[in-house]
C-alpha cells in the first residue's frame, strides 16, 4: 500500500481494540486490532470516509463478498467478518498475515527456484477456485499476495473484481503485471488475463523486478505499457532457470490471449511438470469446485490436484455466519453459479448430502461400496474381578485361566497325570532349595551351592548424599525486642525449613519453632548470654544429625 497520506484515526469496534497501524491506500486503510473473543489478531480494513460515495460502498460490499465466498481457500486471505463502524464506515476483518508480502521480499532479492514455483501453484490454485466461482481478480501481483504465519501465500485485495461475464472496464490495474488487453481502446477482462498476472507475478519472483522493467532505463508508466504491447518477454538472467520454465512463463504471457494457458489449473500443471523436471517435491492444486460431475474420474492426476467442496461465510452479517451455498433443500440449479452472477457449466450434476451434525450442505463424492463388517468381539466376564476406573485390574497368570467350555457334542478331555506329577515334583524341590539356603544346580550334583548374591538396587542411592548437612555460620545480633539469628544453608533444595530452639538453663525443654527462611528473633536470655539450636529439615521430613548452635557473645 501507498504511503502518500497520513491514515485516519481508527474506529472504535466493539469486541475489537486497536493496536497498530497496517498500511494506508488510496480507498481505504488497514489497522491490527486484537479481538477479544475469541483472543487473536486480525487485520481490519475501513473504507475512507471520502470514498464513501455509492459506487465505492458498493465494490467495498462486492469484495466482502467475493473474499468471503472465496475465504476458506488456503491460499486466499480469510475474512471473519464484515460490518459498519459506528461512525459509518464500513469494514472488513481479516486474517492478519504478519510476515512480509512477496512485493517487499522480492525487492530485497529474486526467490529460489523451489519456492518461486510452489507458490506460482498455491496462488494459481486460488485463482481457479475464484475463476470456477465466476470471479476475476484482475489485480493479481506480488503486493497482493500476502504470507500467513505458516508461509503460505494467501491472495487479497478482490477489491477491483468482477464476475466472469461482466464486460465492464476495470476499476483499476496495475501496469506492470497487467495483460496487453487491458490498455486497450476497450480494455476488456477475462480468466486468461489472471494467468498472464499470474506469470508476470512468478516471472517477478524469479528476476527481482517486474517483467518489462529494464534496468538503468525509464521505467514510465507509458514506457511500460509500450514494452508490454510490443516488446518479447525477456530472457531470465539465470543460470538455474530451465528451459521449460521460461517457455512456461512466455505461454503464459503472451501478448494475444488465446495464445496464453487456457485457465490458471492449467499454468499450475505446467508449473508442476517443470518441479518434476527439477525433482522437486510437487506441491499440489486446491481447488474449490461446486459441480463436480458424478463420473468424474478420481485420481487422474495422480492425486496432484485436490477437490474440495466450497464452504464460506457471509460477510453480510455481523459476525458473519451462514454459507453461501444452497441448502439441500434447494434445487441444484440455483447453486453457487446464480448466486455469483453466471450459469453453471452444462452438464454439470453436483450430489448433495446433508451433515446433520453441522447444518450445512456437503459436496461427497459418489461413496465407495461399504466394507465388510469385521467378526464381533467377544467380551467375557469375570464375575470374581470387579472392574473400575479408580481400580487396578489384577489379571490371573495363564496357568490358572479356567478353559472354555467345550462343545457338548465333543468329547471329554483325558487330562495327563504324568506332567502334573513331574510339575509338583519340581516344585518341592524349589522350595526346599530356598528353605535351606543353597541353589538347585547344588543339590543336584550333591555339593553345596554358593549362596547367591543380592540383586543390586535398579536406581542405587549414595549413603553420604542422604545425611542432611546442619547450618552454618550462626550468628546473633542485639535488636529492638530481643536477639536476631541468621545463618546459612550449606545445601539448600525445594522444601528446606528449619526447627530454632532457644537454649536456656531455666527451661530444660524449650518451646520449638520452625522457620522457613534462615533467620528469627527471639527473646535476649536474662543472663546475658543467648543461645539457639537450628536443625535443618528437608521437605521429606529428613534433618540433619545434630543442630547448629550458635550465641551472642
């Protein structure tokens, strides 16, 4: 955003406080508020109350919108909700996109090849899904494409477009990204004029510059546009650029339309052949689609473009809530497409289903035939076990675990005697072997067996850490009120106290008190002379051996 002019004060919003100021354009300015329920940051775009005539109120309203219809794409900036302030200027609440735009990284170097392309696809992918929604952007560039906090490129700024079959002149444009059509006697728009945006915009990552921007030359807005209609795109000066993506970004600007990708899903695929070419990963197409057919094949791709159903919010209410798509109630042909001023695509049977759990219409693809239920689990119960939460469970070992019952037409077991009496003979051994203190493998050879040493402790504990160390240093000192005592912990840990006793002859058993911290004053001994004992005392209960003593002179 231009800088020109000093921004308005902010609004008051209620649920909303301002923090900081965001940018100033030349209709409207953008503020940072942080909501107060729920508790996050937002950017808030108000109009300016000199713009507010009717055909600006009205593209203001448009591109609510349009960005609401569009908000729950991950590459298009997400609008919570619009409104009007309560000294009239309306407003929009979006998703606030800390990290610098691509307009201010790009002129701080050219962008690697990897992320020029994964971001050509995202970005591409939000264009398709305005395109199938009957929505131009016709100001696509790199100030335009904001980055969210987990760096993804996030398109804003619809607040110059139009619907597909409106055949009306721009609102505005931007010269150095724009088509060779738009500057003409009449400027006319269509998708294709997006995709040569879209190429000026990844040709721009690419050089650090706009496409027809030539170094230590003019660079005029009519030196621009001359070079636009006129002149071949140029060679990107880069050892690292393929081939193919130079011929990638030249298809995708050329100067006559029909000449260009025939839709943004297309430059996208030929930014995705140029990644494999490199072994890069290939980074995958979101598209929003309303009429996906019944037959449609899944998987074409080999999974590099995913369809998802078209959810958004309606900006119209404050906050916003609703779809703008059609209920299950309402007929297929009064979809997405009428809503957003165009026809759906011919032959297009788009399947409903109802979520009941949350009130709205899904788009589902045909549903895969139901799988095969899996045998039951058979839970048996133990009578003699009560089961509960707060319990342990004690499970019985395997030899002791009474077999199933056996069929009733089956016949009786003969259970072995031999083994059982082999067992019970081996155990009066172990335990006479324990009885008498020796080892098996001894008695069985006829020699006594040494006596085994003792397992060693899993976690073995250092006696000499275990004796708690008495105060040090303690020391007396006259006060008003009596004696005070300090002293010192020689090893403090988390939970130390100390128990102080007074030592007097009068009183043979003096009244013990317990401190946390190391000092106390107690009251002066008559004789002249006063004396404390402090033990230091773990959390544990642990003190030491024999107490500090410490006395005035």
């Amino acid at each position: 955003m231009s800088a020109k002019r000093a921004p308005m004060a902010p609004p008051d919003l209620p649920g909303f406080t301002y923090v900081d100021v965001l940018g100033s354009g030349g209709f409207a300015d953008v503020f940072l508020y942080e909501q107060q329920l729920p508790k996050r940051r937002v950017a808030v775009k108000v109009l300016l109350t000199d713009r507010m005539s009717s055909g600006s109120v009205e593209e203001f309203t448009a591109e609510a919108n349009v960005m609401a219809m569009l908000s729950t794409h991950p590459a298009i900036v997400t609008i919570y909700q619009a409104g009007v302030a309560r000294d009239g200027r309306p407003y929009l609440v979006m998703e606030y996109c800390p990290r610098p735009n691509l307009q201010v990284r790009y002129r701080r170097e050219p962008f690697p090849i990897a992320e020029s392309l994964r971001v050509g696809v995202q970005v591409a992918a939000a264009v398709e899904t305005a395109h199938r929604a009957g929505v131009l952007h016709r100001d696509i560039k790199p100030a335009n494409i904001l980055v969210t906090e987990y760096n993804r490129p996030a398109l804003t700024d619809f607040g110059i477009a139009s619907t597909t079959s409106a055949a009306a002149e721009s609102a505005g444009l931007s010269i150095p990204w724009s088509p060779p059509e738009s500057f003409a006697d009449s400027p006319r728009s269509d998708p294709r004029s997006d995709v040569y945006a879209l190429g000026a915009t990844v040709y721009t990552l690419l050089a650090g510059r706009s496409p027809f921007e030539l170094r230590d030359q003019r660079n005029s807005a009519a030196e621009l546009i001359h070079r636009i209609e006129t002149m071949p795109l140029p060679v990107l000066d880069r050892p690292d650029v393929p081939a193919s993506l130079q011929r990638a970004l030249e298809r995708a600007m050329a100067k006559s339309s029909g000449d260009r990708y025939e839709s943004a899903i297309a430059f996208a695929r030929a930014l995705q052949t140029v990644q494999i070419e490199l072994s890069h990963s290939v980074t995958a197409i979101d598209i929003l689609d309303d009429h996906v057919p019944d037959d449609v094949e899944q998987d074409e791709d080999d999974g590099l473009t995913r369809v998802r159903g078209v959810v958004s919010i309606n900006p119209e209410t404050t906050p916003a809530a609703g779809l703008t798509r059609p209920s299950a109630q309402t007929a297929p042909s009064a979809g997405l497409g009428q809503a957003a001023g165009f026809a759906p695509t011919a032959g297009a049977a788009p399947r409903f289903d109802t979520a009941a759990d949350a009130g709205e219409t899904v788009l589902r693809a045909t549903p895969a035939p139901a799988a095969p239920a899996l045998p039951d689990t058979v839970r048996r119960e133990r009578a003699e076990l009560p089961v509960s939460l707060d319990e342990t469970v004690v499970r019985l070992p395997p030899a002791f675990v009474e077999p199933a019952d056996p069929p009733a037409d089956a016949a009786p077991r003969r259970r072995s005697r031999t083994g059982l009496w082999i067992g019970l003979g081996a155990a009066v051994v172990v335990v006479i072997a324990v009885i008498v203190g020796v080892s098996l493998p001894g008695i069985l050879a006829g020699t006594p067996g040494e006596t085994p040493a003792p397992a060693e402790s899993a976690n073995p504990q250092d006696p000499v850490a275990l004796i708690v160390p008495p105060p040090e240093d303690v020391v007396g000192a006259a006060v008003d009120g009596g004696v005070r005592f300090t002293w010192t912990n020689p090893d403090p840990q988390d939970g130390d106290f100390y128990i102080v006793e007074a030592v007097t002859l009068a009183d043979a058993n003096p009244d013990a008190k317990s401190v946390t911290v190391p000092e106390i004053v107690v009251p002066a001994d008559p004789s002249g002379q006063t004396c404390i004992d402090v033990t230091l005392v773990r959390e544990n209960g642990t003190g030491s051996p024999q107490p500090a003593r410490g006395c005035t002179p």
